[in-house]
C-alpha cells in the first residue's frame, strides 16, 4: 500500500468525522446541546458546546496537515520510489544495431 493510500484513507475518515461533528451543532442554540435541561447537569449545556467547537477546529487542523502531508507523498522525502511508468521506458529503449549482409557462403558477388 503506497503512503498517498494511506494519506488518503486518513483524509476521508476525518472528512466524515468533521462531518458528523458539524451536523450535530446547531447554530441557534439547538441540536445536541438543546438536549441538556441545564448546566446543572454535568455535562451541561455550555461544556457540550465547548466540546463540540474544540473538536471542530481539532479535525480541521488534522485535516489540513493531512493534506499538506499528502502532497509531500508526491514528491517530497515521503514518496516512494516505485514507478513503473519509469521503469518501463528505461527497458524498452531501442538498440540499434548494424544491418546483417546475407550472402550465400559459396558464391561472389556480380561486379
């Protein structure tokens, strides 16, 4: 598996889970934090929307250094060195070699 697979699993497991994050908040007070009756509660209201606001700015960064990672896969010091475009063109170079004059062994050439 070549590390841009990797790069790239990884960028769509974060993607959905930045997906989920922003789906679950609601920017009018709604969603999940509308579910907690108060900040009574332990995981009240305020530390519900602090979480999920920390978790998004979280998976963002993690998102774009996976990116940038991703794009050092390409051609930076984390690429592999594995192509077979190269390899195919470096052993399938023609050679050339001089023509062959067959003549028969016993006689001459007409002058």
């Amino acid at each position: 598996m070549s590390t841009f697979s990797i790069f790239l699993v990884l960028i769509t497991i974060v993607c959905f889970l930045l997906i989920v994050v922003i789906m679950v908040q609601n920017p009018k007070g709604g969603g999940l934090s509308s579910s907690f009756g108060g900040s009574t509660q332990m995981g009240g209201v305020q530390k519900t929307s602090d979480f999920l606001d920390k978790s998004t700015w979280t998976l963002a960064a993690i998102l774009i250094a996976l990116i940038m990672l991703s794009s050092l896969s390409f051609g930076g010091s984390l690429s592999d060195t594995d192509s077979k475009i190269i390899d195919k063109t470096e052993t399938t170079a023609p050679v050339k070699t001089a023509p062959v004059q067959n003549t028969p062994a016993g006689t001459n050439p007409v002058k």
